[in-house]
C-alpha cells in the first residue's frame, strides 16, 4: 500500500494506493489518525484502493468516530464498487458520507 | 458383522478383545510420548513458529492447579503428618526407641507421602478437568476448530497446562513437606514432651538437601504425567456427554496409576 | 465436461478421492469443482459421506489416494507450518458452532486476530463488533456461549470465520436444527457474504430446502460417490434413480439386504 498526502482548499486529502489489507491497514490506521490530529477536514480518497478487507475498514470507523468527536468533517471519496459492497454489508455506507469524486467533496460544506 | 463362513469363535474373540486393548494401551503410549516431544518443541520454537506460548494460560492454570489446592493440600498434610507420628511412636515404643520417630517421619514425608499425596489429589482435580474439557472440546468440534483457524491445540491447550503442572506440582509439594512436618510436629512435641527446638533441630539433621530435592524431582513427572494423560484421555473421547465422563474417570484411574508406577521405577531407580 | 471460457477458474479441485475407515470405503473416486464465487452445496443422507468429504476439504483428515487442491495448492503436501499459514485463507463454520466456552463470544470471533496478526486493539473490536453487525448479533460481543440460542451460536461461528476475510468458507450443516424461520435467515446471510465478498462457499447440507435456496451449484453424494454435479435445475430434472430417491427425502432409509437384515437380528 502506497498513500500521499495533499493540502487543498483547505482540506487535508488521503489518498491511499494499493491493498488495504491486514499488513498495510495498521499504516493506513495511523495515516487517517495523524491527519485528524492535525485538526482540518478531511477527505480519504479510495479512488486507487484495489482491496479493502474488514481491518481497513475498521480503521476507517475509528478515524471517522475521531473526527466526529473533534468536530473535523471526515469524507471518503471515490469508492469503488468492491469496497462499497463491504460498506453496504455492515450498512456503513448510511454512516459515512460518501463523494463520488473529489470535485464535488472539495464544493461539499462538511 | 459375523457371516456364515466366519463363526463366532468365544476364544478368537477374547483374544481379539485382548489384541485391541493392547494395541489401544500402546497407542495411547506412543500418543503420549509425541505428545511430549510436540509440547517441548512448541515451548522452543514457538515463536519462530509464529505460535508463541501465551503467559495468560498458564498463569489461570497456575491458579486453577497450585493456588486452589492450597486449602485441600494442606488439610491432607497435617493429617498424614500427625498420622504418621503416631503410627511412628507406636511401633517404635516397643523398641524403646520413640525418640527416633523424627527420622522416620521426616524422611516418608518428604520421599515419599507429600509428592504421592499431592501427585493423586492434583490428579483428581485438575488432571480430571483437563481430561473432561479436552473431551468435551474434542466432540464440540472445538479442537478442529482451533486447526482450522491455522491455532496448533498442542500449543494452545496442552502446552500451557503442561508448564502450569509442571511448577505448580512441585510447588505444592514443597508445601505440603512443610505442612506434614508441622502435623508431625505437632503430635510428637505434645506427646514426647519433646520442645519444639529439638523437633525442628533433629528434623533439620537427619533431612538432607537431597531427600526433598528427590521427592521435588519425582513430583515434577508426576506433574508432566497428569498433563499427558489427562489429555490423550480426553482426546480419545467417543460418544458424547456419557462419553466424556467416562474418559474424565478414566484419566484419575491412569494418571493416578502412571504416578504410583513411575514413583516405584524413579526409587528403584535412584535408591538401589 | 466443456470448459467454457466464461466460466470462473476453479478454486477448489478435488481428483479421485478415496478414503477408506478401516475396511470401509467411505469416499470413492470423488471428482469435484469448485469455481471462484460460487455456493456449491454438497448434498447427501447421513452415511453418504458428505462430513467426511468436508474434513478432507478442510485439512481435517488425510484420503487413502487422490488429491485436493485449495487455491492451487495440493493440501495432502503441505507441512504443517505451510498449512497452519494457509488457514488464514479459510473459514470454517461447523455445525454446533464450535465456540469455546471459556471465552465471550467476542473474544472467541476476535482470536485469530490475536493469533495470526499485529493489530491494533481497537482496530480488533471494531472488526469484532463489525462482523456481529453482519450476522445479526449487534451487541452480543460479552455474552458467553452457554447464553446464546443454537442459531445465535451459528451466527457467532460466522462471524468467527470471517473475521479474518477468508477467500473460501466452509459451512458444515448450517440450518440442522433450526426452526424454518432462523433457518432461512442463515441461507440469506451465506448469500448475503457470498455477494458482498465474493468468498466462494461451500456447504455441507442434508436440508433439500435451504440447498435449493442457497446453491448456485448442487454435488449430490450417496455412499461415498458423486451421483451429480449440477445446477439446481439440472439436479432437479435428473433421471437418476438414486438421484430421485434422495430428492423425494427418502435418503435417510437404508436400502435393505434382507438376507443381512435376518443374520444381523438373529445375530447368526
């Protein structure tokens, strides 16, 4: 799994590549810690995540549990048909807010 | 299924019977021995493994086996102390030599009656236990379970009852020399008028390092065989509930009978 | 059989199985296909085999001759630390649910977390809690075992299997037992994961119902044989005799010798 970081309009935007699985997720995990920490809103783009199993997914709720509690906005963006079915599955995708690109996430008011 | 051309012979079939309780003791033997092996290699090479032994296990083993058995031990010791003593002072007062009575009951209780007494009651406690909840592990499909999950049940289960016992044996052991001794104590200075500082001196005099290390050492295998046949019992198990209370008193009959054995080839081993 | 090139590799391949208890042969010559995606419920009478098939599937039990191959791997050479890694790959739901006791059911799902990965321990529960979610069990992370009703054990034993998300899942007779309405319940969630993680499933059943729901295809097995392999449909339209039989529920009766039925009740 790869990621990048970039600043834009404010946003603080998480890009992560590759497979999310249980040997990469614990870095994924302390990626979205990390930018909640640094307290802007923040918007984890999927649009490159080839396989997403149920830890990143996990990381996924408790960054976005601690971005609530802080009050930061927290998105993810370009979720492919795969991960959305794991997301579906446990009736996430009712929970997070979901951009299908990053376009309409950066115009979004969260 | 008998047929026609295969009459049922009574003495064929006795033999058969006989055949195949053997070949069932043997394999139960064999069982045990890899059982060992695997236990010892899991202990080294665990971690390399990626299947480390886990410190939590055996601590709540520690506790089921040693620390539970304190009150149970210790009442069993005091007893057999002051029995001895008076058994001892009875049969050397016809010789006039009751004031050697000290000797005699240090010596049986830390050679012989504490490891024998704690080896057959941790049998029945805990050997039984662990015989009853590997059986009924073994037919809840949990130990295939436990295979499946890529979790070796040698390592997971066995090994740390294996090391719990292993200790904690021992340890009681050493618990109930003491214990016994304050029974015998007891009895010989109240009817020998004997004061307590010459008891603990002549105690102390005639005990050797050696007679406590060698009821210690006994009680160590006597641990280590609780472990094993507690388990190649439970493993064995057929039939259901009914099934796993007949391995449960199976188990306490053959730890208690592989204990007396083992103590009787250790002695003539050592002492002869 | 036609390979058509639409069709999905196979991930499970087993070839000519045999296994014999003793004297008795208890597999004979199985010959199966599992494609990636697919439920294939293995269907058959007590006796028939079809417990026996699974363990050999799952690792459990070695065959007399033949092989199984998992994902391409031959199962029968691995040693036991390439299976023990393999495992991880592998979901097995058995029939009573196989939980241990001693621990909640929340721990009981979360130990091959603990077992096999570094985790984080938050990271843990939320993908405990996450599972229970899926199954239905929302809230039952503390509760022991001995608490749960059979078809909440099965349920627990789910999500157990895959918390680590397996590519293959086994399901030893998932509605035994069950009333219809929790029974079919368990067939949606096998469906349900099946759709959403593209796990290929495999299911041992006697329950002609919950295979017609949940089977994309049907191996039927009698005495150790694979009568069929098919879709429900082809299934259903065979002119098997024993086929039939089994399928108008009259599997669970023994054919009768009559001469070994007099010698057994005679005992001569």
């Amino acid at each position: 799994m790869d990621h990048q970081i970039k600043e834009e309009q404010g946003n603080h935007i998480v890009l992560l590549q590759g497979e999310v699985d249980l040997e990469s997720s614990p870095k994924a995990r302390q990626i979205m810690l990390d930018a909640v920490g640094r307290g802007k809103k923040i918007l984890v783009d999927l649009a490159s995540v080839t396989y997403m199993d149920s830890s990143g997914i996990a990381s996924l709720v408790e960054a976005f549990q601690r971005a609530k509690k802080k009050e930061i906005g927290f998105a993810l963006v370009s979720v492919n048909p795969a991960v959305l079915r794991v997301l579906h599955l446990a009736r996430l995708d009712q929970v997070f807010i979901i951009h299908d690109n990053l376009e309409s996430a950066l115009n979004a008011d969260l | 299924m008998p047929t026609s051309d295969n009459p049922p012979n009574l003495i064929l079939q006795k033999i058969e019977a006989l055949g195949r309780g053997t070949t069932r003791w043997v394999e139960g033997l064999g069982f045990g021995v890899t059982l060992l092996y695997e236990a010892v290699f899991w202990v080294v090479m665990g971690r390399r493994q990626k299947q480390p032994i886990r410190a939590v296990p055996i601590f709540s083993q520690m506790m089921e086996i040693g620390i539970e058995a304190i009150p149970i031990i210790s009442i069993l010791s005091l007893t057999i102390g002051m029995m001895l003593a008076i058994q001892g002072i009875d049969a050397l007062e016809d010789f006039g030599a009751e004031h050697q009575v000290t000797i005699g009951v240090a010596l049986s209780i830390t050679r012989e009656f504490a490891p024998l007494i704690t080896g057959i009651l941790v049998a029945g406690r805990s050997g039984s236990a662990l015989a009853a909840r590997l059986g009924t592990m073994t037919i809840n499909n949990e130990v295939d379970a436990l295979r499946v999950m890529g979790i070796n049940p040698i390592r997971f289960l066995v090994v740390p009852n294996l090391i719990a016992m292993v200790i904690m044996v021992p340890a009681l052991t050493l618990w109930s020399d003491l214990v016994g001794l304050f029974g015998a104590g007891l009895y010989i200075i109240s009817d020998l008028g004997m004061t307590t500082g010459v008891y603990i001196n002549q105690t102390t005099q005639y005990l050797d390092a050696n007679d406590v290390l060698h009821g210690l050492g006994k009680s160590v295998a006597f641990g280590a065989l609780i472990t094993l046949v507690g388990v190649v019992n439970g493993s064995a198990v057929t039939g259901g509930a009914e099934g796993v209370g007949r391995v449960t008193t199976q188990s306490v009959v053959h730890s208690i009978l592989a204990i007396i054995l083992a103590d009787l080839i250790i002695v003539f081993l050592l002492t002869r | 059989m036609a390979f058509l090139p639409t069709q999905p590799a196979p991930v499970i391949e087993v070839t000519d199985l045999v296994t014999h208890y003793g004297s008795r042969r208890i597999l004979n010559n199985v010959t199966l296909e599992v494609r990636k995606g697919e439920i294939m419920v293995i269907m058959g009478g007590s006796g028939s085999g079809k417990s026996t098939l699974l363990r050999h599937l799952i690792g459990l039990e070695r065959g007399s001759s033949g092989s199984i191959k998992l994902l391409d791997q031959d199962i029968g050479k691995m040693t036991d630390y390439e299976l023990n890694q393999f495992y991880r790959k592998l979901g097995v739901a058995f029939q009573g649910g196989a939980l241990f006791s001693s621990m909640t059911v929340g721990e009981n799902i979360m130990l091959p977390l603990r077992e096999h990965t570094d985790l984080d321990e938050k990271t843990m529960e939320i993908m405990v809690r996450l599972k229970l979610e899926v199954v239905n069990l929302a809230g039952f992370e503390n509760f022991m075992p001995s608490e749960l009703s059979g078809g909440m054990l099965k349920r627990a034993a789910f999500a157990r299997a895959v918390i680590m998300d397996p590519v293959l899942l086994f399901c030893d007779e998932p509605s035994a037992g069950l009333d219809p309405v929790v029974s079919s319940s368990l067939d949606e969630l096998i469906l349900r994961l099946r759709d959403a993680l593209n796990m290929t499933i495999v299911v041992v059943t006697h329950e002609l119902g919950s295979a017609f729901r949940i089977a994309d295809r049907i191996a039927v097995l009698d005495q150790g044989e694979v009568l069929s392999v098919g879709t429900v449909a082809q299934v259903q339209a065979s002119d098997n005799k024993r086929i039939q039989d089994l399928l108008n529920r009259r599997f669970e009766e023994e054919r009768l010798d009559p001469d070994a039925y007099l010698a057994r009740l005679t005992g001569e």
